[in-house]
C-alpha cells in the first residue's frame, strides 16, 4: 500500500511562505502524476498544482506564479514552495499520486496538513 506523508504546514502572516513537503513510500517515479489539493473549510477539495512524471506542471489559476511543485526522485519526495500567502490559502493541503496503466487507474492520498494564513 502506497504511503504519502506530508509535513511543513502551519501557521504564517500574509505575504509570507511556507515549503510542503511530502514523502511517498514508494519512488516517485512509478507515479503517473503526483501533487498536491487543498480543502477549505465549507468548499470542495480543488486542485492546487500536478506533477507528470516527465515534468510538465499544471498549476490553479489562483496560485500561478506563487506555488512552486517540485519533486526529488532520489528521495522520493514532492514539495510545494507556496509563496506570497493569502488568507485564501488557508486550507487543509493533500499530497497526491496517482498511477494509470492500461488495466487500472488508482490514486493515493495523504493524510492531510493544516495551512493557515493570518491576514
């Protein structure tokens, strides 16, 4: 079973940055895409930024130019350089991987970490 643990959430002032990290049990490059959503509180989860394996990026309208999605395949990691924060970030934050073969699609999750921005 695929494990995904993140870790770098916490509180900051607007205007500040915060790096996510996230650590797979698995290389990063058996994955198909691997990213990161988010969760407001009373809102749907929404796509923050994807990672393809090959490298190609997909950013939220919201946060192009700010965030940063980066992943180190020697340690299997993927992180999110999140700069210039609103409160708007404010949300609960997913790292996600998901691996598509011809037989299966199946997408992994981890726990969650808190991201909270003080205006």
């Amino acid at each position: 079973q695929v494990q995904l643990v993140e870790s770098g959430g916490g509180l900051m002032q607007a205007g500040g940055s915060l790096r996510l990290s996230c650590t797979a049990s698995e290389s990063t490059l058996s994955f198909t895409n691997t990213g990161w959503w988010r969760q407001a509180p009373g809102k749907q989860r929404e796509l923050v930024a994807l990672l393809s394996r090959a490298g190609s990026t997909n950013y939220a309208d919201s946060v192009k130019g700010r965030f940063t999605i980066s992943k180190d395949n020697a340690k299997s990691t993927v992180d999110l350089q999140m700069n210039s924060l609103t409160p708007e970030d404010t949300a609960i934050y997913y790292c996600y991987a998901e691996r598509n073969t011809l037989e299966s699609h199946r997408t992994y999750w981890g726990q969650g970490t808190q991201v909270t921005v003080s205006s």
